[in-house]
C-alpha cells in the first residue's frame, strides 16, 4: 500500500513538473493544458456531470481568429468599388458618343463585254468571229452614295456641336452623317478643321441633347485609369475599353483621311484603341473627356494616342464664337535643338528652336508674322513671352497658348548674340 501511495505521487510530481514547464510558453495554452490536468485529476473523485470553461474560452479565440484571417468584405471591397465607378463613368458618357458615317458617290461598276483579239488587225479578228468574247467590269459613268469609312466623336453643347478628328472628316467631296446613341440618324455639316491638330467640329440640327463633362488634361498623371469608348471598326458601336495612362507629351507622326500629320504634347494610352475609334473620348473614372482619341500605332499591341482636352477647348470654344477655329500662327520651320544637335553644328545654345527649312518650305513664310518681325534662318527661338522653349515645351505648343492678334515678345540668338523681337500672331491658313 506504501509503495502505491509513493507511486501515485510520483507521478503527480511529474505530472505538476510538466505544467510548470509548459506554462512558460504561452498563457493561452497554459490555461488549456491546465484545464485539461486538473479535470483529468478531478473525474475519479468527482460524482455527476463534468464541467469546463477553459476549453470553451478557447473555442471562442479560435472562431474569432478564424474570422479576422478572412476579412472577405474589406478585400473585396475596393474591387467593388473600381468596378462601379467603371461602370458610371461608361453610363456618364455614352448618351454622348456617336458615330460618324462617311459616304460618297462611287461609281458602279458593270460588266461590258470584252474582246482579247480587238487589238489584232482586222484581217485576222475575222478568224475569231463573235463567240470570242468576254466580259469585265467597267465604269459607264453611273455613280451612287456609298459608305467609305467611318469614326466616332462625342457631343460638346446640347444644340448639336460634336468634336471629333480632322482626319475622320477631311473629305471636301464627301458626305457625313451623325448616329446618336439612341439611334437616330442625322446629317452632318463640318463647321470647322483645326489647321494645327488633328481636331474638327461638326454640327447636326439637333437640340436638347446629352453632353459629355471635359476634364482637366493637365492633371492626369501616368498608370491612372483610361476608358476609351468609340465606333470600333466602323461596326461595333459605343465599344468600351480600357486600360491606364502610359505616357504623356509625347510626339507622333499620325496619318489618315488622305493626310499626314505630326502631333505633339499626346497621351498614350494601352486601352484598346481600333480603326473607327478616331474622334471619339478617352476618359476617367469620373467619367469626363481627358482626351480624343486619335492614333494608333500598327503592328504594336496596345499603344494609341489621344489628344489632350484641354488643346481642343479653344478651338470649341472658338467655333462657339466665331463659328470658325482661329488658330496662332507664327510662320517659321524649325528643328528642336538638343545638346546633340548643337553639339553637332556648333551651335551656341543647346535648347530652343532652329529656324530652318525643309522639304515642305522655307524657313519663314513669305508674309508670314515672322518675316514681318524680321526672323530670318538660323536664327534660334529659345523664348517665348519668358517661357523657354525646350524638348517637352516645343515651340509651336508655346505659340498656341495665345491668341490671334496677340503681340508676343521673343528670345532670339543670332549668330551668338542675343536679340529680342515684338511679333503680332496671325491666323493660320488651313
């Protein structure tokens, strides 16, 4: 009996020992495992039904930690939130996107009758009789109208004023037509083309329509959100993409329409941006117009251009005025001089603008501001009303920052000497 006695407190001993030992690792486990010993010590005495708090303190702290491992809500919560303000800013504009239909008279082509032996002479043509004829087509004159192309533009005043691209409605010969979104079908008169950009309004005989808010281009910074929505490919109407912000000032060489055309200060843009997607917006998330989108470049995947907003609010709010795009223009040809540049040509600065001609004219216009002012060739621009003409400041971005018929006061270095000329801005010819 001794020797059981001795037993059972040896291992209560060890068994106390271990419980002191584990409890230095950490006060929740302790609790548990204290719980645990002190019921198994208990139940041979103890009569009726077991009883224990601890385990169930302990299943408490597990579901909640449970809970905070998954915060589902806040996680998702962001993503609900983009996708609705994508969704806003697309039901924002589209009432105001439109497509825009070109048409013109074609001719019809018919098939006459042709002979491969009429060029023979007619004595042997009487060899190969009548049966040796074949057919092709060929033009007798009859013409009909005809869709030849197509793009998009988005409406800027509730009596019909839509801004779309230059090359979209370059056309003198050809008709346009305007489809809303609600689909109705309008005729369309080109009220004006910028002679500078790659901008032109047009109007429809229209009143009370949706309009689309302009943002502020100056404000847009890189990997911001962009939605593109326009006619894609002539065909698919008020098509939605978007993407980010990839680039800003940048400098392009963009064509179509029967014309070519560098355009500088553009955003670039990886939404999807296709043929027949010219003139139409480029937005935020706010759902206003921070571009139009103009360019893409061929055989790259996911880089378009845009012309920022604010460039075409002059020329709207010209048109609103004037009923015409008046656009500065000063007259001269120039090369953007870089410290390459002039430390190629030795030049005495590294920045500003070479007057110079090209291929396309002289390096000042006979008439033109510039020769009134007395700019002549080699003379480099590096100041504009004290803005300094550089590689993201161009000199024509200078210039039309002003007015025609504003007086501007010019920098000039001639031939190492520096000069400065008084030059009234006149209107460009388109």
């Amino acid at each position: 009996m001794r020797n059981k006695k001795l037993l059972t407190f040896a291992v209560l001993g060890a068994i106390l020992s271990s419980v002191l030992t584990f409890s230095l690792v950490t006060p929740q486990v302790k609790a548990g495992f204290l719980g645990d010993v002190w019921n198994s010590i208990k139940k041979p005495f103890a009569g009726g039904e077991e009883t224990n708090s601890l385990p169930a303190a302990s299943e408490d702290r597990n579901a909640s930690l449970k809970k905070e491992s998954n915060p589902e809500v806040p996680l998702y919560k962001p993503a609900l939130d983009y996708e609705q303000a994508m969704i806003g800013a697309v039901k924002k504009a589209s009432p105001a996107v439109v497509s825009i239909t070109i048409s013109k008279m074609v001719p019809i082509l018919e098939n006459c009758p042709y002979s491969p032996f009429s060029d023979l002479p007619p004595e042997f043509q009487q060899f190969f009789g009548q049966d040796f004829q074949f057919s092709q087509p060929c033009d007798n004159g009859k013409k009909e109208l005809k869709e030849v192309g197509g793009g998009s533009g988005f409406i800027v005043s509730s009596n019909g004023l839509i801004l779309t691209n230059k090359h979209v409605v370059s056309d003198a010969s050809a008709s346009y037509s305007v489809l809303t979104n609600d689909g109705k079908n309008y005729k369309a008169k080109v009220l004006a083309r910028d002679p500078v950009q790659d901008l032109a309004v047009v109007k429809i005989e229209a009143t009370g329509l949706p309009t689309v808010e302009l943002g502020d281009s100056d404000s847009i910074q890189l990997g911001q959100t962009a939605i593109a929505i326009g006619n894609a490919l002539g065909e698919f109407r008020n098509t939605v993409s978007a993407g980010v912000i990839s680039g800003l000032s940048r400098e392009v060489t963009a064509g179509g329409g029967g014309m070519k055309e560098t355009i500088s200060g553009v955003i670039q843009t990886d939404a999807a941006i296709n043929p027949g997607n010219s003139g139409g917006p480029l937005l935020n998330l706010r759902g206003q117009v921070i571009g139009i989108n103009t360019a893409i470049v061929s055989g790259a995947q996911n880089i378009g251009f845009a012309i920022p907003i604010n460039k075409a609010k002059r020329d709207i709010n010209s048109v609103k005025a004037t009923g015409e795009i008046q656009a500065p223009y000063l007259g001269v040809r120039y090369l953007a001089v870089t410290p390459d540049l002039a430390k190629k040509e030795k030049l005495p600065v590294d920045y500003g603008a070479l007057v110079r001609g090209n291929e396309d004219g002289p390096a000042v216009e006979k008439g033109s501001p510039a020769a009134q002012a007395g700019i002549v060739a080699e003379d480099i621009i590096f100041e504009v009303e004290g803005k300094k003409i550089t590689k993201d400041l161009s000199l024509s971005g200078v210039i039309s920052q002003f007015s025609v018929g504003q007086t501007v006061n010019l920098k000039i270095n001639r031939q190492g000497k520096e000069i400065n000329l008084k030059v009234s801005l006149g209107k460009r010819p388109e």
